[in-house]
C-alpha cells in the first residue's frame, strides 16, 4: 500500500505508531466501540484500507455514522472468522481475476454466517458491506436473499420480504400478459 | 493497486477517497446518499426491507431467469430494479443453460425452455414467423439463429423477443434470387463452389424453403447483439466454408479459401475455427483485411468424429471429439430410422509449447461442457451447483441427421466422461426433433433503440 510521501514528520511519526497497532477502533452510529484486525479490515474492506493508508484512522474510535451498531458487529464478526478461516483456493482466486470473476458460492463457514440473521440483521449487513467496500460480504449477503427468492411465485416473495403489492391493477394485468410465462400458478 | 470494478457502489469514490489526505471528511459528505435515508422512511410505511436498487440488481443478477422474472414483477421498486438490469449493456448474469425446443402440443408459435437448474419447463410466446416453420442453425448470448421458410436468416432473443433480420440469403456468393413473371422472388439458383473448385453438376434450382436445408450449418455471435455492436459468422454448405456479417451489414462477407469448418469461437473480434481435421485457425474480423493465421495444424482423426473448440473457465483452449455409434450402422435407410448415440467425447488441451501442440486430459474435473448447435460453452459446476462437473450436455448438430432425417429421435442427454454413458435429460422427451433443440444460456436484456433502429 502506497503511503503519502508528502507530509509533515510529526504525521509520519503518528502513522508509524498506528501501524504498530495490529487492530483499529471503529465506532458504530450509536457511539459503540468494536475493535477488528487491521490485517483483515484492510483485506476485506476497500474503505477501510483507503483509510488506514491514508492515515484516518482514529485511535479514539473510527467514526461509521451509517452503520448501526448491529450491523458493525457483525462486519467485526466477518472479519473476524475471515481472518480466521484457511482461505479456500477459490476465494484467493477470486481476489486476483478481480473483473472476470463470476460469483463463487458461499464457504460453509459464510453459509453459517448469514443464516443466523434476521431479514433486518441481513438487509442492514448488505448495506454496511456495501458502504465498506467489502466485496465478499457483499457477495455472501446478496446470495443469502437471492436464495431467499428462488422458486417462490411473486405472492410468496411478497410475503417472505414483507413487500405491499404496490401496482395497480392495470399494471399487473400488463406484467401478466408481459411475463406470464415465467409465473407459477399461486 | 487494482480495484475490482464490479458491481460496488463507491468503486469510484474509493478511489478519490484514497487520493484524498483529508479523506475521513470527504467519506462523510460522499456517502450521504438518498439511500440511506429512504430506508428509515420505508420501514414506518412497514413495506419491508429496503435497498439501493444497483444492490437490487446485484441479488436479481444471480436468479435464474424464471426466479429473476417473478421476482422483477414484485412491486414497483423491484420492478425498476429489474428493468434497469435488462436494459444494462453489460451487467453480468449466471444464468445456467436451458434446453430449448419446439413441440406440437405448445403450437407453432411458442418454444419451451427446459431449466435444467429447475428441473421444469417453461413455454415462451415467441414473435412470427412461427418457429415451427423455422430451422434453427446456432445459439449464443441467449440469442438463436434462425432460418425461416424463404432461407432467410433472423437472430431471436427467446426471452425478450427482440429479433433482428440477418443480411439477405441472396448475398451468399453461392446462391442466386430467381423471379417469376411478376418479380416477385420465387426460388433461388444454388452453385456449388468454394475459392478453388466448382462442382461439375450443374447450378441446382431450389424451392425457397429447401435452400436452408442445402446451405447452413451452424451460425455463431461475437457479442451480445442487443447492444448493435456483434458479428455473426456462418458454417456454410458447399465444404462447410465461412462467411461473417456486421451489425447492421446488408450483405454476407465470404471468408474464403479455406473448409471443412466444424466449430467457431469468438474472443471480441478474433474468430477461432476448428476444422474437421483438427486444424484450429484464427482471424480478425476486427481488421478491415481479414487475415488468417494457423493455430494449429492438421491433427490426424476418424471423419466419424464431430470436433468442437472451447474456452476454458482456466482461459485454455480446449478442443473437443465427440464420437457416436454411426459407424455400426450401415445402409443409408437404416441410418435414419436408428437412434443415434454419442459414444465417447476426448477432451484435448491445446498446448502450443508441447511437441503435439495437443495434450489429451482425461477428465473435465470440476468442468461442465455444453455442445451441439450452440455456441460451445464450458463453465465451472462450482459456479452452476445444478450441473454435474465432469459431464458433457448433448444436442445434435449432425448435417446429415438436423438438415436431412428430421424426424430422426435427437442425440440429446448429459454425458458421463467418467463413464462414457449418456443419461436423459427429462422424461418423457418434452421435444419434438425437428427444428433441433439447442442449449440457450437465458438473456432476458432487451434491445437498446439504437440497436433496434439497424
């Protein structure tokens, strides 16, 4: 990771210290303190590596105004066991072939993971990820919720995610006719 | 330091936050977005969960298509997520193959589409001329080639219903328009020749339905065609000879002198075909002077085998011989009325820094293969937990068998390379065998209006 060259020594001095610290502070919308490995922060989420190279990264606690404190926990969590687990040979892979790389399915251990939440404990962690830069997390949560959609008729999903049909009867005679073929009969 | 560009929101802003020394600041007064405010004002409506809709899209993009149709027609935001993915040029789908087909009991109008991550078939209403009337002759990006009853050629996207008129028939240098008093075109004159021989019977006089049956092979896309930027090539009849179109050409281009095509691979504009003898040549269909260079040389092999060229999800070139149980079989009216099985496939790596240049692998692994008259696809089981790795998903190509013995029962199955043993897909067969099943990998994108306008 490049470091800024151009900046004052006290500066330098203060991220020397930093670096020494192998974990960072990070502090939850609600004022809460949840303390994750630098090594996986960095690794996981591309926000996060942005901030500890650029120096940001507050020792107090590093401010997530847009992430509830459930929701940290369980990005800390992620982390957590990520940098725990032996890295399968198709998560590394996908870490290198970056634009070409489809989806590979969810590790057992990230199946486990994501099953334990709530629909709301989910929906939260797919927009934390995404606020992160964490691409896997990203991953594994929007599988979770597709794998929550599959082979339901649009009544069913409707009642699995808590959604209002919202059309107009016009409308969904017109999405009918438009898709009828793809609809099971509910 | 590389950044993924997928489907990410802030891929952008990363970057300008890692540019940036007073980035903690900068990070706060970026990521204030509609998004994350609107939630809050969902949840008091109670209609349930909320997300940005580029993440709609991200989960949408992993549906099958019957999943991600349903799913597309939930409520309006999910609506809009779901037309926003269809109307993307480039957003990526993992949709697994489907077996399309026609048969009597849907009509002429309408294909079936067999979801082998589903085990259920789907019918779709495709737009005229009816595709029972049709022969279909290739499949790639979810689009088919078709060939309607005046031997004229159409791509048709299953799914949208998007198609798309193909240069006239008449352009092919092998065949002559023929019209009646009226001027109205009524059969066409077909000329056996390629660059250096010409056949000693005399030009043939066809019906304009009988010509497809007489010319076209096998038709393959560069690209998705839904965006107007594609190249269509063609496996033609007389010696199996090429011939390429542009988007939005008014004639075919003839890719003479060299035959015996089998099988075409595109990477963007580079065109890979493989030859009945093994050979693999490679053009630029980019360059305004097509040239040709040899890949790889003749490879000495039994005419009973058909031969087929395909990428690796490693990136390696693959070269496929599929055999089948003809051969047993002798006198020509037998030939029809047996079904035909396939009987073994050979996978071979082409390796040009090896003495053979060929290095025959004994198993797919974890890989799947899809062969026939769509465009060869390999891909990854891990990545398609319905497919088995290590098998080989068959339809027919044969000419003899597609273009001649229509009623002939169609080499259709999932092969075990293990095993050398053919397995039905779905019983009882939901096809008729006559125009050919295909593999379609579903592409539910729809055309941009400037793509239609061509």
């Amino acid at each position: 990771m490049e470091v800024d060259k151009g900046k004052g020594e006290a500066e330098e001095t203060r991220k020397v210290a930093e670096a020494d610290r192998d974990t960072v502070t990070l502090k939850s919308s609600d004022g809460k303190l949840f303390e994750v490995s630098k090594e996986a922060a960095a690794r996981l989420s591309t926000v996060l590596a942005g901030m500890i190279a650029g120096g940001s990264i507050d020792d107090n606690g590093t401010d997530l105004k847009q992430i509830g404190s459930e929701a940290l926990e369980n990005v800390v969590d992620y982390c957590n066991k990520h940098a725990n687990s032996i890295p399968s040979a198709a998560l590394i892979s996908s870490s290198i072939s970056f634009n070409t790389a489809p989806f590979k399915e969810p590790e057992e251990w990230e199946r486990k993971f994501v099953d334990r939440l709530s629909h709301d404990a989910l929906f939260d962690l797919v927009e934390a990820a995404n606020f992160l830069g964490m691409e896997r997390l990203l991953d594994v949560t929007c599988h979770k919720i597709s794998e929550m959609m599959k082979g339901k008729s649009p009544d069913q999903i409707r009642e699995v995610f808590n959604i209002k049909n919202d059309y107009t009867k016009e409308e969904l005679e017109e999405i009918r006719q438009e898709l009828a073929w793809a609809f099971y009969d509910d | 330091m590389c950044w993924r560009s997928g489907n990410l929101l802030f891929r952008g802003l990363a970057n300008k936050i890692l540019a940036s020394s007073a980035c903690s600041l900068m990070m706060k007064a970026l990521f204030r977005r509609d998004g994350f405010l609107r939630r809050s004002v969902s949840a008091e409506n109670s209609e349930g969960p909320w997300l940005p809709q580029d993440i709609m899209m991200q989960i949408f993009s992993l549906l099958e298509i019957p999943d991600l149709v349903r799913a597309g027609s939930v409520c309006a935001s999910w609506r809009a997520a779901y037309t926003s993915l269809c109307t993307t040029a480039h957003s990526k789908l993992q949709e697994t193959p489907c077996l399309l087909y026609t048969s009597e009991s849907i009509g002429d109008r309408a294909m079936g589409l067999y979801s082998l991550a589903e085990k259920k078939a789907y019918t779709l209403t495709v737009p005229d001329p009816p595709i029972r009337s049709r022969e279909v002759i290739g499949s790639s990006y979810g689009w088919i080639i078709t060939a309607d009853e005046r031997s004229e050629l159409q791509l048709l996207n299953p799914i949208s219903g998007d198609q798309i008129a193909l240069p006239s028939v008449t352009t092919i240098g092998q065949v002559e328009p023929i019209y009646d008093d009226a001027g109205t075109l009524c059969q066409y004159e077909y000329t056996r020749y390629a660059a250096d021989w010409i056949s000693e019977t005399p030009p043939e006089i066809l019906d304009l339905n009988a010509l497809r049956d007489y010319l076209f092979y096998k038709a393959f896309l560069s690209s998705d065609p839904s965006t107007g930027d594609y190249i269509v090539v063609l496996i033609h009849l007389p010696d199996y000879q090429l011939s390429f179109a542009r988007g939005g050409d008014v004639e075919w281009t003839w890719l003479p002198p060299h035959t015996m095509y089998e099988d075409c691979q595109f990477q963007g504009s580079l065109l890979y075909a493989t030859t009945a003898l093994g050979e693999i040549h490679m053009y630029d269909l980019g360059a305004p002077a097509v040239a040709r260079k040899i890949i790889l040389d003749k490879v000495k092999r039994s005419v009973y085998e058909r031969i087929y060229i395909v990428q690796a999800p490693s990136g390696e070139l693959l070269q496929i011989k599929r055999s089948d149980d003809e051969c047993e079989h002798d006198a020509i009216l037998e030939l029809s009325k047996v079904p035909k099985n396939t009987t073994s496939i050979q996978v071979h790596k082409v390796d040009l820094t090896s003495e053979k240049n060929l290095v025959e692998v004994d198993t797919l692994c974890e890989n799947v293969l899809f062969i026939g008259r769509n465009q060869s696809l390999c891909l990854c089981a891990k990545e398609y937990p319905q497919l088995l790795p290590n098998h080989a998903y068959l339809t027919d190509d044969d000419y003899l068998d597609v273009s001649c013995f229509k009623d002939r029962r169609r080499d259709i199955g999932e092969f075990d390379l293990e095993n050398n043993r053919i397995k039905e897909i779905v019983s009882p067969q939901l096809w008729s065998n006559s125009p050919t099943p295909v593999w379609l990998v579903p592409n539910p994108r729809r055309m941009s209006r400037l793509a239609s306008h061509s």
